[in-house]
C-alpha cells in the first residue's frame, strides 16, 4: 500500500495485541539454559536430561507467590515428587532482586530447591513466562509437556483448588500423557528490566 | 519494659514496607440516597488510585486479578452485572500486556427495589471489594464499605453527577440506537479443541480517530494473534483461538471492548460481544 493511501486511510492501527504465547511450547523441546543458583552453583537443564523437571517463576514480592508460599504449594508439592526424579527449580527473573536476595528469602521461607537467579531476564525471555507464578513441566526427554497456571484459583478464594502441577506430575511420573497441559498462567506480571 | 514495647512497636511502623497504607481508596457512592418502590438506582464503587498505580479490568490482561465487588443488599432487592468502563492498557517489561485503570474508576450496577418497602426505610448496602494494584509491586487489597440509603442515608453516599460522568465511559452496546458502528461476526472456535478464526467486522458510522481493541479472554481458551486493522471506517478484528484441554470457556459468548477516540480526542467504548460457537450476538 502506498504511503499516503495510509495517511488518507486516517486511522492505522494495525495493531497485534497480547503476544503469542510462551515461547517453550508444550509438544516442543524446552529452551536450553544454564544458570546460577542462590549460592552460585551453576545448573544447566541439558544435564538435567532424564529427570523430569519442573520451572517455576517466582517472585518474593508478589502477593500470588506469597500466598502460595504461606500455604507451602510449591514445597509440599516438590517434597510428594522429589524421589520420583522430580527436579524442582524456581527461577527468579525479577530485574532488581539477586542472588543474595534469593539466598535470604530461601532461608527465611525453609523450602530446599534452588532459585535460580535469572535478574537479566534471559530465562524467562527464552521460556516466555509472563507471571508469578508461571509454571512450566519438561519430561524425561527434554519436551515440555506443562505450561500454565500452578492451579486454578487466581483470587485465593476456594478451599480447595485443582492444583493442575500436582496432577501433570502424577501423569508425568506415572509415564501417562498429561490430561491437562496448558493453562492460563496467573500472578503478577514477571518484573522485567525495562 | 514498657520502653522495648514502644520500640516493637516503633519498628513495626516504620519496616511495615508491605503493609504501606494502600495505594487504592474506595468509595461506596449511589446515584440517589431516596429509594422508592419497584424504582431502579445506582450503586458503585469508586476507585482511587495513587499515582502510577493500576487495578485491573474483567479481563486483567496476561497477568493481574480482576477487580472484585459482592453486593450484600437487603432482601428483595436486586443487583444487576457489575458495569466495567472502558479500560487502558497497560505495557509492561517482557511484553507482558495487562488491562485496567490509572488514577480511578467507578464500577456500577443498577438496584431495583421490590414493589413493597418494609421496615423502617433505612436500606443498608454492602459492597465487599478486592483488587490488585501495581506499581513497581503488586498489592492485594480488600474492603468492605457500609452506606446507608433510605430514611436516615449517608449523605456522602449520595453521588448523581459521579454515575452521570462516568455513563460517559461505560462501552455503547452495538444494539443501542446510540451506538457508533455495526458489527458483523465470522468464524468460531471449535469445541473439539482445534483452532479457530473468528473475525468481527466494525463499519463506524463516524471513522473515529483511533481504535484500540480489548480483546476477549478466557482461562480455558488460548488466544493468539488478536489483530486489529483500521481503514477508514472499518475495523477488522481478528483472532485465533482454541479451547484448552480439559477446560470449559465460562460463557459462549465473551465480552471485548473497543475503545476509540472521536474527531475531539474524547475516548468512548463499544461493546464486542464474541460467539465462540459462531452465532449472531
């Protein structure tokens, strides 16, 4: 189209709004990485083939997490699977938080799995994780094969929630296709450099 | 003692980082204090946010949690649907894309009485409300407001110009003789779990200034590619989107908003309604 047949057009507004989804794509191998841990010991997910392992983007100063973390979600969870070859690692891609951070609120909250310090935000740029927490499941093979929500209860508000991690874990472990692979992350939104 | 426990104290108020007084005040405001029988009025809660700060909209975006209000009326009285205006988006690091409201809003409804007042005329409305807001951080809040209306009513609950501003801003239904525009749907969303193509026409009686698309989400669908396109005076919107395993979207029918500006930079909203099984909305 000509320049100026858009000017007369008046109004262009070609506008292409929410981005795709994550870019780990259930079905798809997940985005390699390596990282650093809250006490600088480096993880590196190729060598973590085999083992089934679940991503979890975490911020200490969101109030979903907090609330999670108040009602031990995710370690209670990461216990139940941990000897089913189960790797628990939360990441934290929070651009002005570090590993120090990440060292106190591990203590402060007792949970054994490492964080991941992710502050540049290549992880979650790679993975597409877009909240906290926004959970990602990857199978023996490397796929992922859960991305979403943790359960399916944004407000908080039910006594008890379908914790869809816990039933994608049981399928994983149980060597079964997930019965619910994709759900809607929600959280606050992963805190970004801008 | 005494002493320690003052200073507990002390540094309990000034650390109490997280537990700042909330960025968000609300207001239980009614378009009249003087109820009659079988009459209709207004409700709401008003909003305000301290600079910088956003709650969010029906549909928060990529991330958040809607704005929340529960109305606990007298019996025989009846509420209606929450009334959202038109949100702002908002574009945050990482191209994480939330919908809501800067600086405040007034979330509505109508109440209609019951043809017979009993009691002694005092009406107490109940409004529990619950938000997110974000700045740099995220906030949960909550409140619950109390107003009375009727015979011995708040006279700060009284707000007739607040709901006549704010009417301004409620998206136009594209059935009202009002609205700006005609809209015509294509495509659906196949409940098998395949993806689909829905498109929506917009023909604008007036080809407004600027356009920008709220588009309809679900926490059972994945909603991709949603575009719009404006030529003149007409706006295509277009999505693809498929059902999630397992999972049921809440209504066939989900809401999306326009909103656009007219040839004064005024901004105004018009109502998308979107049939995931194809219909005529």
């Amino acid at each position: 189209m000509r320049p100026n047949m858009w000017a007369a057009a008046g109004v262009l507004a070609l506008a292409t709004l929410g981005t795709a989804r994550a870019t780990a794509v259930v079905g798809q191998l997940a985005p390699a990485f390596t990282a650093k841990d809250q006490d600088g010991h480096e993880v590196d997910l190729a060598k973590l083939r085999g083992k089934i392992v679940v991503l979890e983007w975490t911020n200490p100063d969101c109030p979903f997490v907090r609330r999670h973390y108040g009602a031990k979600t995710m370690s209670t969870l990461s216990n139940r699977f941990k000897d089913r070859d189960v790797v628990w690692l939360a990441v934290n891609s929070t651009s002005y938080m570090d590993a120090a951070r990440d060292r106190t609120w591990r203590t402060e909250q007792g949970f054994a799995y490492p964080v991941l310090d992710d502050h540049a935000g290549t992880i979650g740029t790679s993975y597409g994780a877009k909240t906290t927490p926004h959970m990602f499941i990857i199978d023996r093979k490397g796929t992922v094969v859960y991305e979403g929500a943790i359960d399916d209860d944004a407000a908080g508000a039910e006594k008890s929630a379908r914790n869809y991690v816990a039933e994608a874990l049981d399928d994983v472990t149980a060597g079964k296709p997930v019965r619910v692979a994709e759900t809607k992350p929600y959280g606050c939104s992963v805190k970004y450099a801008h | 003692m005494r002493l320690l426990a003052a200073l507990a104290v002390l540094f309990a108020a000034v650390s109490a980082s997280a537990e700042d007084p909330s960025p968000v005040d609300v207001r239980l405001v009614a378009s009249t204090t003087t109820i009659e029988a079988g009459k209709q009025f207004e409700v709401g809660v008003l909003l305000h946010m301290r600079p910088g700060w956003h709650v969010y909209w029906l549909n928060p975006g990529d991330a958040g949690l809607p704005t929340s209000v529960r109305w606990t009326m007298p019996d025989g009285f009846t509420v209606g649907a929450l009334r959202w205006p038109v949100p702002q988006r908002f574009e945050q690091p990482g191209g994480v894309v939330g919908y809501g409201y800067l600086d405040s809003a007034l979330l509505g409804a109508t109440v209609t009485a019951p043809a017979t007042l009993t009691g002694e005329g005092s009406i107490p409305v109940r409004a529990d409300v619950g938000w997110l807001a974000c700045e740099k951080i995220c906030v949960r809040g909550r409140k619950t407001l109390d107003v009375v209306l009727g015979r011995d009513a708040d006279p700060a609950a009284s707000a007739p110009g607040l709901f006549a501003d704010w009417a301004k801003r409620l998206p136009i239904d594209p059935r009202s003789e009002s609205a700006p525009a005609t809209l015509t749907a294509r495509g659906s969303v196949p409940a098998d779990g395949t993806s689909g193509t829905v498109t929506v026409d917009i023909d604008w009686k007036q080809p407004p200034a600027s356009v920008e698309w709220f588009p309809p989400d679900d926490p059972a669908l994945d909603v991709q590619a949603a575009q719009s396109h404006t030529d003149g005076g007409r706006t295509r919107l277009t999505f693809q989107a498929k059902r999630l395993s397992g999972q049921q979207p809440k209504q066939p029918v989900l809401e999306s908003v326009v909103a656009y500006s007219d040839a004064s930079g005024v901004r105004h909203g018009l109502r998308v309604p979107v049939d995931l099984d194809g219909k005529e909305t």
